[in-house]
C-alpha cells in the first residue's frame, strides 16, 4: 500500500491503524535494517506490503526493486513469497491448466449446462433449505459444536455435488499445453461453422440447428437464412 507515511511515526495514523488490525510488513519480517526510500523524491520508506501478524512467519522471502524496474513508477515495487503450506496449514491442490478443465468462463455451452447442473443437485439434496434451516438453529440456541459440525458436512456435501456437476458439464479438454485464446476459439468455431453450411448444401441435409448455434458466436448481428444458397455478402462477413 502507498500510505505516504512512515511505519516509525509514533504520532501518525497508520501505526495507530495497524496496531488496531493486528498487522505486521511483510518485508520487515525479513530484513532487519533501515529500508532505503521507496518514493523516488522522498527520503523515507512510505509503501508498505501489511498481513496479519498470524502469518508473518510464512513469509519465505521478500524484496524491494529498483525504481522503474518492474513497473514505471516514482515508487519501488515490493514482492513477497510465502510458504504455502505454513500460509494455509497444509498441502495445496495442484491447479489444472486451462486445457484440461472441464468448462471455463469463456465456453457458454459448458459453463450455462455446469450451472444448471448445480441448481437441479442442490435443489434435489436440498442444499439452500438445509443452510437455512441452520442458520435459524445457530440464531436461536446459538454457536454449538454440533451445528458446527452440521455446518461443515453440509459444506462438503456441497463441494462434492460441484464436482459431480461439473462432471456432467463435458469431457476435459485436449491435452494441451496451452489453452486457445478467444481470438484462436472463435476463428475454429468459424471454420466449423462455413463446413457445415458447405456440407448441408452438398448433401442437402438440415444442420439448421447446428448452424444457428454456431452464428450466434461468431456472427450474432446478422440474421442469415440457412434454407437459400451462400450469397457474397454471407461469404464477406
């Protein structure tokens, strides 16, 4: 945070405030000694990286650039690394790439079949009653470690009907090792879609569906008949 103040003024607002929030500067937990400036016309270290005090000791390393190294800016950019498992009290899951997810926001068809997945198995194990039903209990006989313990099933419950929705949204992706971007989906979903319509007029087969599908992505301000031959201006777009 740029506070533009510093951390040893006695008499300023922001140690008042971070004794208030129990925070700690995660680059002093590191490194012991007087900091050099991090405003490029002051004299004083005025930016400051503040965590909790109950995390200062998963700070693993932290360190301040020179100015405009990293960003163009009168001040010094700060990074600090911390120890996952210290930081969150165990082992972290392994982040899938892109590719190999299920469904991500920028595929209409998976995410909006992930999501309607969702409201028919919550509706069915009757997820939001049950969370009401609890809240009510926690207001009328108050914090119990039974009904913290309903709480908790009732959340794992809960993450385990997310998996199986999205099971049911669509296969993983290709093995690949970089995910498409919008531009490179679109131009694949416009090949599809001039295939299609080169196809229906050799076979003669409706795909009417398909290809309506398909415009609405890549071509949604134009209104095209799938029953008439291609005209140049269909061809042009």
């Amino acid at each position: 945070m740029d506070a533009n103040e510093n951390i040893d003024d006695e008499e300023g607002a922001l140690q008042a405030f971070m004794v208030a929030c129990e925070l700690g500067c995660a680059h002093e937990a590191r490194h012991h000694y007087d900091p050099p400036n991090s405003y490029i016309r002051g004299s004083k270290k005025i930016d400051y990286v503040l965590c909790s005090r109950s995390i200062l000791p998963a700070v693993r390393k932290s360190m301040m650039l020179p100015f405009n190294q990293g960003s163009l800016s009168d001040h010094r950019d700060y990074i600090v690394e911390f120890h996952a498992p210290d930081l969150f009290g165990g082992t972290t899951d392994k982040i899938n790439p892109t590719p190999k997810r299920r469904f991500n926001s920028q595929n209409p068809y998976t995410y909006n079949k992930y999501i309607t997945n969702v409201r028919k198995l919550f509706t069915e194990h009757k997820i939001p009653q049950r969370a009401r039903d609890l809240k009510k209990e926690f207001e009328q006989h108050g914090r119990s470690q039974y009904l913290i313990d309903q709480y908790n099933k009732l959340d794992e419950e809960k993450c385990q009907l997310l998996v199986a929705a999205e099971k049911k949204s669509g296969k993983p992706g290709h093995n690949s090792g970089t995910p498409w971007s919008p531009e490179l989906n679109t131009a694949g979903i416009r090949l599809r879609y001039w295939e299609l319509r080169l196809r229906q007029l050799r076979t003669k087969v409706s795909m009417t569906s398909q290809l309506q599908r398909l415009a609405k992505v890549i071509m949604p301000e134009i209104q095209i008949s799938f029953h008439t031959p291609l005209s140049y201006k269909e061809i042009e777009a």
